[in-house]
C-alpha cells in the first residue's frame, strides 16, 4: 500500500511540474515582411530556437514570414497593439515615431556596410535608438542587420548624376530614397513593387533603383541590361523588440535576447555581403553592363539640393555618424 501511494504521489508531482512548466513558458510572435528563403527569416528562426535554448525554454516564439501578419506598417503598429513582440523592419518605419533616426537614408551617409555596422556601435547611434525608444513608448532596437546597398538599373548606362536628367525612374514612395534621384533631375514614379518588372519591360519608367539581389530575385535584368553602381543607400533592418514585452523581461533575459538577436544579424549580414560581391561577376558574365560611377558627383548633388531639415532629420546627427570609423 505505501509503495502504491508513493508511486500515485510521485505520478502527481510529476504531472504538476510538467503542468507548471507548460505555464511557466512565454509564448511570442516575431513577424516580418520578407521571404522564407530570405536570411531575415532564416536567422529568425534560429534566433527563436536560440532563445528558447539559453532560456531553458521559458520562451517559446514563432515566426511569422512573409507578411503573414500584415504589412510592414501594420506589424510597427502590431507592437504597440499587442499583436506581435518582435519585429523586423527597416528605419524608415522608426523615423515615422521619431523623424531624425531616418538620417540613415540620407543618399551616401555611409561608405560602405562597414561603417553602417560601425554606426551601430557608436554613440550616436545609442542616442538616435534611444530617441525612438522614448517616442514609441518604449520599444527596443536590439540589434541592426545589412540589408543591401541600393543601385540603379536603366536603359542606358549611367555614370555621372547629369546623366539622369529626365529618366523615368521608379523610386519607392519614401521621401528619402527620391532624394538622389530628384537632385539629379531625374521623372521619379512611384510603381507598386509587384509591378515594376512590366513597367521597365513596356517602357512606363526606363529605370529602377534596389539591392543586387534584389535586382537578381526580381530578374530585372532581363528587361535592363544597364547596372550603375550608384551606392546611393546602404540600407538595413532593424530588429525591435515590443516596449511591453521588453519592460517585463529581466536583465538576464534582456541580455540574452540582445545577444542571440546581435548574432543573427550578423549571420544575415554576411550572408547578404557574400551574396552581393559575387553578384556583380555574375551580372558580368551575363552581359549585363556594370557601371562604376562617379560617385563624389553625385554625393555633391545631393547636399547643394537637399536639406536635412525638410526630412526631419539633424546635421549633427549626419555628421557624427559620417565620421564614425
């Protein structure tokens, strides 16, 4: 009989332990907009199984790809909502809570991927965070990855910003990324993404700006067969973790989400930097036209016709982060 009850009580506590864990275990929702073959996605998912591991499994989160959970603006307001903890999103999105961290978008601030992981450990970049922090009601940037650097394919080659006076150029409808071409003269138009290949393909615009490997994912070279390395942005992403969810975690957590999301933005980066230094052989040996250009030509351009001021955003803030190293 004692043994029978000692084997029921032991059944009991088993169950309650198993019972408090379950309880015990956080579950979240990490969203973004990009492809399940993307490393935005891939690294997220390691990222969430990483978490999961160094917290004992006391947090449980899904990644939701692809904008399952709305579009980019819909999961920046998912976090103040409560609908999603984590994000992926670039800082076009954050500068519309606090304007100046936008600067980053101002046409060649950065050199190079380089120097935008520099900024990243800077100061500056403390402070700028910090700012969005404080106007969104305390969500967190925990850590920024390398996006891609932006260039121009057209009908023509381009080599000098005169050489952009009245192109029909497709630029996405955000102030800063018109910024270069406007300040070279060029007719932007802003065409949804899903239809700029017909439009380059029937000559509605006879140029567009991306990433390589965008440029490669969308096949835009079929219809352009002019590469200009303008390098006009080294953009990026950031991942944002909710300001309710990141008031609740202890600093032990907070550090160790801070680290394991640090550790997937650097496996993105060099993923995407590997990806893009060899897509420019690639375009090569297909026969497209890869044009080096002059690129102090157009960083001119843009600071005699565009002001800091009309973005929201600080000279000093441009300058700090320009002599970042």
């Amino acid at each position: 009989m004692k043994l029978k009850l000692t084997t029921i009580l032991g059944a009991t506590a088993a169950v309650l332990v198993s019972a408090l864990a379950a309880q015990a275990q956080t579950a979240l929702k990490w969203a973004h907009v990009y492809e399940t073959s993307e490393p935005f996605h891939t690294e997220s998912v390691w990222a969430a199984e990483e978490i999961a591991k160094r917290t004992d499994g006391r947090y449980k989160i899904d990644v939701f790809p692809a904008s399952q959970l709305g579009k980019e603006a819909d999961i920046n307001q998912g976090l103040k909502l409560g609908t999603v903890d984590i994000i992926i999103s670039g800082s076009s999105f954050a500068s519309r809570e606090y304007p100046p961290i936008g600067v980053t978008y101002y046409p060649y601030i950065f050199r190079n991927p380089s120097h935008l992981i520099a900024y990243t450990k800077s100061d500056v970049f403390k402070k700028l965070a910090q700012g969005y922090e404080e106007a969104s009601g305390g969500n967190h940037i925990t850590a920024v990855t390398y996006y891609g650097t932006r260039h121009t394919t057209s009908n023509k080659p381009i080599e000098k910003c005169a050489d952009m006076q009245g192109l029909k150029i497709r630029v996405p409808d955000v102030p800063a990324y018109l910024a270069m071409p406007r300040a070279c003269g060029a007719n932007t138009t802003p065409i949804a993404f899903a239809e700029v290949y017909l439009a380059l393909q029937n000559g509605t615009v006879e140029a567009q700006e991306n990433p390589l490997t965008t440029i490669e994912a969308k096949k835009f070279y079929e219809v352009q067969k002019n590469i200009s390395l303008t390098g006009h942005i080294v953009d990026h992403l950031n991942t944002v973790v909710s300001g309710m969810l990141w008031s609740k975690l202890s600093d032990e957590d907070k550090q160790i989400f801070t680290e394991v999301m640090q550790e997937a933005a650097e496996r993105s980066t060099k993923i995407i930097e590997e990806r893009e230094n060899a897509l420019v052989d690639k375009f090569k040996g297909m026969g497209i036209t890869v044009t080096e250009v002059d690129k102090p030509d157009f960083e001119k351009a843009v600071l005699d016709k565009v002001s800091f001021e009309e973005f929201g955003y600080n000279k000093e803030d441009w300058e700090a982060i320009r002599a970042v190293q």
